[in-house]
C-alpha cells in the first residue's frame, strides 16, 4: 500500500467519524430537547395546582363555584376573591400560551391545558363576565389561544 492510499483511507475514516460525531450530537440536542419540554410541563402543572391551592382554604371552594356559576350572588368581599382567584388562573393560562408559543410544551398538552381555560373563562357565567373586565388586559397571543377576535 503506498502512501496515496494510505491518506485516502485516513481522509475517509475521518469523514465516517465526522459523520457519527454530527449524527450522535443531533441525538443529544432531541434529548436535550425533549428534557426541557418535560421540566417546562411539569413546571406547569406544578403552577396549575398552586393557582388552586388558595380554593382549598376555608370556603374558599364554594365562593368560587358560586363565582362561576352564579357571580351576582357574591358579596363585595367574595367577588373580590373570586377576581383574585381568576387572576391567579391567568398567570398561568398566559404562561401556558408564552411556552405553547415558544414550542417548549408539546401540542397535546397545550391544547388540553388551553381548552380547562377556555372552558374557565368562556363557558362559566362568572368566567365570562370576569373575562371581559380583563379582556384589554389580555395580550394578542392569549387572545388567540382563547379563539377570540383582536
């Protein structure tokens, strides 16, 4: 074997390593990927269940059931806690749309977690008129997330 070929060989073991180096470090960016999109979903689903917690204390669950369901049966103090509730979900819904947006949650999960708010504030009494003192609040992205018209 001659020198000639000798390098011939080594340039092309080179480029197979090459090759094997670019297609073992896609792997790592998809699992690399993959791992944030799970910690982002886990985080929101750990901030889901916070925004709620405050509806286990007291009778905070029933001014907020009636909030929804019948809101000009609340008192000043109760709306006012049924308002601080909804903005509560908000923060997250809005967290939701900004990762969903960023394609750092997968589209099944964002699709579910966005239908729980449009159903919260859409398709509930006290969420539709609590949405729409909010509603200029809201930015265009959320607005979109919930179908509505900017």
């Amino acid at each position: 074997m001659n020198w000639d070929a000798i390098g011939a060989l080594s340039e092309f073991i080179g480029a197979v390593a090459v090759i094997i180096s670019i297609v073992y470090l896609a792997a790592q960016v998809r699992q690399t990927r993959l791992q944030l999109q799970a910690q982002a979903e886990d985080n929101i689903t750990s901030r889901a269940f916070e925004a709620y917690s405050p509806v286990y204390e007291g009778n905070n669950a029933s001014v907020f059931r009636k909030g929804l369901e019948s809101p000009s049966e609340l008192d000043p103090d109760e709306a006012f806690l049924f308002k601080l509730l909804m903005d509560r979900q908000r923060g997250v819904f809005a967290t939701i749309v900004r990762r969903s947006h960023k394609k750092s949650i997968s589209k099944d999960m964002s699709k579910r977690l966005i239908a729980g708010y449009q159903h919260l504030f859409l398709q509930t009494e006290g969420g539709r008129q609590w949405f729409e003192t909010m509603k200029t609040s809201l930015s265009p992205l959320e607005l979109e997330a919930l179908e509505i018209d900017t």
